[in-house]
C-alpha cells in the first residue's frame, strides 16, 4: 500500500516537474487546430523571434529570482540600450570639447550597449546590497530612471531607419535581426545563451551559491558564501541580458524607440515563474525559464492568430500565470510530503 | 462507561495512532493526562510524543482511536476548537510576530474593542501584569524582533496565560533555549499554574529537568507507549533505559595531557563589544585555546557566548581587542577571509543559519568548501562527491541518497550535516554553539564522539553549552562568561556543575 503510494507519488512528481512542457505541446497542438498556417515555418520563426526576446530577458531575470530578489529594470534597460545604440549609428558619439563627432563599428556599438547593460546592473546590485534596500524598490526607481534616459536620450523621437553609412564603416546593425540559415540570429542567441548560464548556474561554484543565497541567505553567509558580491553579479548578468535584448529588439525593427521594453520585465518574470522558478528563491534552471517563454510566446501569437482581442490576451495570461503558480505550489506541497516520508523510512 | 476519564484525569486518549504516508507515527497508545499535574512525555526524536502532542491540541487529528475530555468525547478540527476547550500550546519554534510590539503580540486574534478601536489601554496593562507575573517585566512597547530568543519564549508563555480558561497547557521544548536562571522562573510558574488546577502536558529532551519538575512520566518508543510512571519512583537511568531500550551516560571528561606544553593556536585579549544603547555585550574578555584542545564557553543567555564566535568570524568588526592565531595578530575582514584562514563555525540556529533548505543533503555538505573543489570556477564534481562521501562516513550521518533532500534528515542527521560542512573546509579551529540543541539522546552522543575523534586529531574546538552536564562531560577546560564579563576560567577537577553556575552570575552586580 505504501510502496503503491510512494510511486504514485513519483510518478505525479515526473508529470509535475514535466508540466511546462506538456502545456507547451498541448498548446502547439491546440492552436495548430484552432488556427490555419500555426504550424507553418514561417509561425515558428516568427514565434521564435518574439521569444528571442522575453528568453533572453527572462535568462538574467531567473538568476536573479533564484537569489529571492526581482528585477523590475529590465524592460527600461531594454529601451535605454536600444537607444542608445541607435544614437551612436545614426548620430555618433559628438564630443563637444574637441568638437569632433565619434563614428562607431557595429562590434563595438554592441560592447558599449552591453557594457551600459552592464553598468545598470552594477548599480542596482549596489544599490541592494550596499545600502540594504529591497530588490523590488532599487529596481523600480532604476527602471524610471533608465526610461527617462531613453527618452532624453532623444528628446523622445525614434531612431529609425538604422542602416548606417557605409562611408562611416557603422553599417550591418540588421544583422542581429536578420536570420542564418533560416534561423533568427536573435534565436541563436538566445539558445548561446542559455546553455552558457545554464552550464554556469549548473556547474560552477558561483552557480551554486547563487542557489545557496535564494534558499537561505543567512546560512550561506555564514558558510563563507560571498553573499554581496554573488548579488551583485546576478544583477548585472540581468543587465547585460537586457542589454543584448535592446540590441536584437533594435536591430529586429531597424529602429530605436525610446518606449520599446515598456513592461517586457512582466514576461520575463512570468516566464521564469511558468519554468517552475520559485519566487521564494533557491529553485529554478534555466531549461525551464527558456520552456516558459515559448509559452508565452506561443499564447502570444497563437491567439493573434485565432483573432483573439488583445484585452483578452492579457486575461487568458493572467490566468495561466496563476496556474502555473499554483500547481507549483501543489509540487511543492508533494515534495514535502515525499521528505517527510523519507525521513520516516529513514528511521 | 470504561471509556471516559477516570478520577483524576482531564483528557484521556484511548488506542489513538496516526498514519502518515509509507509509516505509522503514532501505533495505538493509551495516554492519560492527570489533573493538576506536570505530565512528561519523553521520546526520542521520532518517538510519536509530538505527534501526540499535536492531536491534543487539534493541531492533528488522530487516523484511528478516540480522545476523551471530561465525559465528553472530543474531535478538534482545529486549533481554535481545542482552545475553546481550554487546550493551549507553546511551540518549540516560537510563533510571534517580530513586527510588533509586545502587547499586540499577546493579545493577537483575542483582542479586546472598544468602540470601533481596539482597547490597547486595557491591553498593555494586563500584558504588564501577566509579564510581571512571569518575573520578566518587559516594556510592552517594545517590538518582539528587539528581544532575546528566551524573552521571547515568555512572551509566547504570556500569550496563552491571559485567558482565563486554560484547562491544559501543552509546552514542546519550552527551556531549550533559556538560560538556567530563566528555566528556574519558568518552573516556579508551571508550579503556579498546576497548583490552580491546569494540567499540563511537557517535552523536554533534558532529562534532569523532567526530574526536577515533573510529576508523571509517560514514555514512548517508536510511535508506540513503552511505560509510565511517576516522577519519585524512578531515576535519569530507568528513564534513558526506557527510551533507548539501553543505558547511557557522559563521563566526565578526563585526558592525560599537559595542556601547559601544548601549542597555543589561538589567543584572544581584551576583546571588547559595545552594545547599543550603552554598556558592553563582551568586556575585556581575554582567553586562549591549545591544539586539540576543548574549549568550553558557558554562561547564561545573553552572557555574550555567541558573541564571541561572531567577533571571531568577522560578524562583528565594530570588536576591539586583538586576537591571535598562533603568532600572528589576525585582520579580520570577512567571514570567507577566516574560513580561509581555518576557522569554522557550526551556528546555534540549525535552520535559521545552518542549512540551505532548498538544496539536497550532500550540497549542503559542500557548500563552505566548496572553493577548494573547484577549477577555473568549474566545479570538480567527481572530487566534490568523493570528499562529501568520505565525510559523510567519518562521522557517520545516516544517509540513504545525499541527493536527498536536507529535510528528509532527522534533527540530529541535519545537525551532523551543519558539522560535516564545517569539518570538510579542513580547519583548524571548530566553534561549536550549542551543537546539540533539539537533537535526541543518540544523536547527541553521536556529536559528542565527532568532537572528541577530531580534538583527538588535533583539531582545536570551542564549545559553546548552556548545559552543565554537557560541558563537564565535553570540555577539558571551561571559560565562564557573565554579562559580557569572563567570571572563571575552570580545568580539571574545578570543572563542577556548582562551580559553573556560580561564576555564571558573578558578572550581574546588584543580582
């Protein structure tokens, strides 16, 4: 009778720890019925492009939650690095002290935008750590003021049109949203990405005190875990993320606006929580944040596709989000059980 | 009617068991709880007394039997429902809000209104009376967070006496983490209370305590009633034979060494801790510690035990005072700076400081050394699991997967697991706080022989206890602390359980 419970139990563990990608085929094969052409190569690269995006966010957004903090910044980062991108292709780098105006290669266009990203980061990790304010608010006032940088930036306006010159030698900016071989370069990324952070969350010490600091700060610390300096890494790998996103969002549009991001940082968190990322810290992979955002990627457009509203679209997200925590929750609550029942098998 | 309360009893149980998932926590005991009397359940970890403990309080409800009130037969579906009955509980794991002030905190969800607001004149005035009453006349503003852990277990003590009505008090562990003085309160308190009629229900792993203060013992073994008693007919050993099936005891501690020829590997003087707000936690306190030795550190709460070890980590860099490692004067910077150095602690608070919930049991072996299993940042898992394994075995923690959860592991398995980590950084000074707080008789014996193996190996130890017995059977020399202030400093022979308490209150003048 046990023994039967106890499998029953494993096997509901392997569907539940399984469940974000059994709501992935179910929803690729649902909208492939309800919607024409949803599974032609042309969808499947479009969807691939819209979750280039949130994936790559939700990348840096998953270290961060897994420390128990949040990032509300990176949509805002998203924007200002695009931005700023866009100016020193369209406008250059004018230095008014020796009255000459800078004209950079695209390589390094994206070094100083990832840099930038960068630097954001940094600042929200010293901001949290240095003088002790919570994740959700140092990132809150970061995301308004990189917003408004982003607008400043340009007094508002759109850098549109961002070929570059090739007298200048700035052109080729489209390549980022172009595709290789069919693929979107942004969907090359995106999978670079995540199998780097995966193997570094997965395989090296920095990764697992990363863990460490989300399951229990205090004791993490007082086993020599550098907790500050772990923090403030993770949130400039979100930056640098977001960073990358303001540069393929830019290049996919072939134009800079100041108000592109605006909320993406939603997605990203929803996409990181659907991967069965915990909220409470100290659970999640990366694996199951990239499942997350096609997802949400495939609820996207596969209910543009069936003509859904957009108002709609926001509630049926909503709901899965919801879900999704909930039967996260019930994992949880199985696990614990499954704990309990070892240790009383232990005794 | 055989079923209902005999003469005497106030809740009667009858062939209860409670079965868990895959084991049976509780099998079909028979528990009798007398009126007006101290009633001790004892058990090892696992033994069901919490179990039952918690059916008592409608915290669980039993899978097969029957519980008796009075005449009555009860079901609580709850806890509210049991303490209509008059059944109050202290968890061992306090339940206060930290938040807020003391007055909210015993008189949270009993509140009394006045008007539309809350009558919190009325309120502050009896949480100082029942405060007073309880010989700890603690500022009832004063925000819960802001107090010490036994001042909080008063608090939590106060919460269930502003009712009237309280027929049973159940109290899971209540001195674990009081100091002597504060446990000798607490007792003339129980006394108080039995006296007007309430019954009480005790669990306590300090078996010199059951002795001084309880009146009927009633022991359980694996989920299943063993015997029962009362308190004068029997001794410690009849009841550690019960619980165990056989019988143990500390020696004292007693090796054949020179300690004066030993190496002095460390050396602490006049180390100094201002406390906020005035006054010193840790005052001039200046101490020394040999290779292989076992240092003990005993005092009462807030003596400035713990205090000690987070100087020494580097927890507290406001400290002044030089400290020594062999020759050389220490810069301490950061807890990782002196891991590095070889230092490690093993913290009071298993789950608060010790153990990272989330992650599986060898990981958590890991973690502190983790930076010496390490190449290029990559971590070298086949040498990390290796040492984790050797580790494991050295001190021998009951593992069946170390992927396992860490809560999977018993109290005592978790406290070895807290040891291992430290152990497995190599270092060459252990502090230990309170090692064997809430962790049963076997494992505790367990702990005690990991000591001993590596004091034997040259590893350099300080012990921090709040238990006389424990340190006089442990350490081989004994630093008193009292009130920030050493008060004695014992070796050999001068270690006596009255010596000890008595430097323990030689640093309160006016006391």
């Amino acid at each position: 009778m046990s023994a039967n419970n106890s499998s029953n139990n494993t096997l509901a563990m392997t569907l539940l720890k399984g469940r974000t990608l059994i709501v992935l085929v179910v929803l690729l094969i649902f909208f492939s019925v309800v919607a024409d052409n949803f599974l032609s190569m042309n969808t499947m690269l479009l969807i691939g492009k819209h979750v280039a995006l949130y994936g790559i966010l939700a990348i840096g957004m998953t270290y961060v939650i897994i420390t128990g903090g949040i990032d509300l910044s990176v949509g805002a980062i998203v924007g200002l690095g695009g931005m700023v991108a866009g100016g020193l292709i369209q406008n250059g780098l004018t230095l008014n002290m020796f009255g000459v105006t800078i004209y950079f290669s695209i390589p390094l266009v994206v070094l100083i935008t990832i840099a930038l990203g960068a630097v954001i980061g940094l600042a929200n990790g010293l901001i949290i750590t240095r003088f002790n304010v919570a994740p959700f608010i140092a990132t809150l006032g970061i995301m308004y003021v990189a917003r408004g940088f982003a607008n400043i930036h340009s007094k508002g306006a759109t850098y549109s049109d961002l070929k570059g010159y090739e007298a200048l030698g700035n052109q080729g900016w489209s390549f980022f949203g172009s595709n290789v071989a069919g693929i979107p370069v942004g969907l090359i990324i995106l999978v670079v990405l995540a199998v780097l952070f995966s193997i570094l969350l997965k395989k090296t010490a920095f990764g697992w005190h990363v863990f460490a600091i989300g399951g229990n700060e205090k004791a993490a610390k007082l086993s020599g875990v550098k907790v500050n300096k772990v923090k403030i890494l993770v949130y400039m790998i979100s930056g640098v993320c977001s960073a990358v996103v303001g540069i393929i969002s830019s290049s996919q549009l072939a134009a800079s606006h100041p108000a592109t991001g605006e909320s993406w940082e939603m997605n990203a968190i929803a996409a990181a929580v659907l991967g069965g990322t915990s909220m409470a810290g100290g659970v999640g992979t990366i694996g199951g944040t990239i499942v997350g955002a096609f997802v949400i990627g495939v609820i996207n457009d596969g209910m543009i596709m069936c003509g859904v509203s957009e108002f709609w679209q926001m509630v049926i997200k909503g709901l899965v989000i919801i879900f999704a925590v909930v039967i996260d929750q019930f994992q949880r609550n199985l696990q614990a059980k499954m704990a309990l029942q070892a240790r009383n098998e232990n005794k | 009617m055989a079923s209902m309360c005999r003469e005497g009893v106030c809740f009667h149980a009858e062939g209860v068991s409670k079965i868990y998932p895959g084991t049976k926590a509780l099998d079909n005991v028979d528990f009798d709880l007398l009126t007006g009397k101290v009633n001790v359940l004892i058990g090892e970890n696992g033994a069901g007394k919490s179990t039952l403990m918690k059916m008592i309080a409608g915290i669980e409800q039993p899978s097969e039997g029957k519980l008796y009130m009075g005449d009555e037969e009860v079901h609580f579906k709850n806890t509210s429902e049991a303490r209509k009955h008059g059944i109050g509980i202290i968890h061992q794991e306090l339940n206060l809000f930290p938040n807020l002030p003391v007055y909210q905190n015993i008189f949270m969800a009993r509140e009394r209104k006045k008007g539309m607001g809350m009558d919190n004149s009325y309120h502050k005035e009896q949480a100082a009376k029942v405060l007073e009453r309880l010989e700890h006349p603690i500022p009832v503003d004063t925000l819960v967070g802001e107090l010490r852990v036994g001042q909080q277990q008063m608090i939590e003590i106060a919460r269930n006496l502003v009712e009237d009505d309280l027929k049973i008090l159940i109290m899971d562990e209540p001195t674990s983490s009081l100091s002597e003085q504060e446990v000798q309160v607490l007792f003339k308190i129980m006394r108080e209370l039995t006296a007007q009629g309430i019954s009480i229900v005790y669990i306590s792993h300090r078996l010199e305590e059951i002795m001084q203060i309880g009146d009927h013992v009633t022991i359980l073994r694996d989920g299943k009633y063993v015997a029962d008693a009362e308190v004068k007919d029997i001794d410690v050993p009849w009841i550690v034979k019960q619980m165990t099936g056989e019988g143990k005891s500390y020696p004292k501690k007693d090796r054949a060494i020179d300690w004066d020829k030993q190496e002095k590997v460390l050396e602490v003087k006049d180390l100094t801790l201002p406390k906020s707000g005035g006054g010193y936690l840790l005052n001039k306190v200046s101490f020394d510690l040999k290779k292989g030795e076992i240092l003990g550190i005993y005092g009462l709460m807030g003596a400035g035990r713990t205090e000690v070890f987070e100087c020494i980590m580097g927890l507290r860099p406001e400290h002044t005072g030089d400290i020594f490692f062999g020759d050389e004067k220490m810069d301490i910077k950061s807890i990782s700076g002196q891991i590095d150095k070889g230092f490690a602690l093993v913290p009071e608070d298993r789950q608060r400081e010790g153990l990272i919930q989330s992650m599986d049991i060898g990981r958590n072996c890991s973690l502190s050394a983790m930076k010496n299993y390490t190449k290029g940042g990559f971590v070298d898992f086949e040498l990390e699991n290796e040492k984790v394994e050797s580790q494991i075995k050295d001190i021998h923690i009951k593992v069946a997967d170390k992927r396992l959860p860490i809560l999977s592991l018993s109290g005592g398995n978790q406290q070895k697991v807290v040891i291992g980590k430290g152990l497995l950084t190599n270092p060459k000074i252990l502090l230990m706080d309170e090692p064997s707080r809430g962790i049963d008789i076997g494992a505790k014996t367990e702990v005690f022989d990991i000591i001993n193996q590596y004091a034997e190996q040259g590893l350099s130890i300080i012990v921090i206890s709040s238990e006389l017995k424990e340190i006089i059977s442990i350490a081989d020399r004994v630093i008193v602390l009292s009130n920030g202030l050493k008060t004695g400093e014992l070796k050999g022979d001068e270690i006596q359980e009255e010596t000890l308490v008595l430097a323990s209150y030689k640093g309160h003048h006016g006391h």
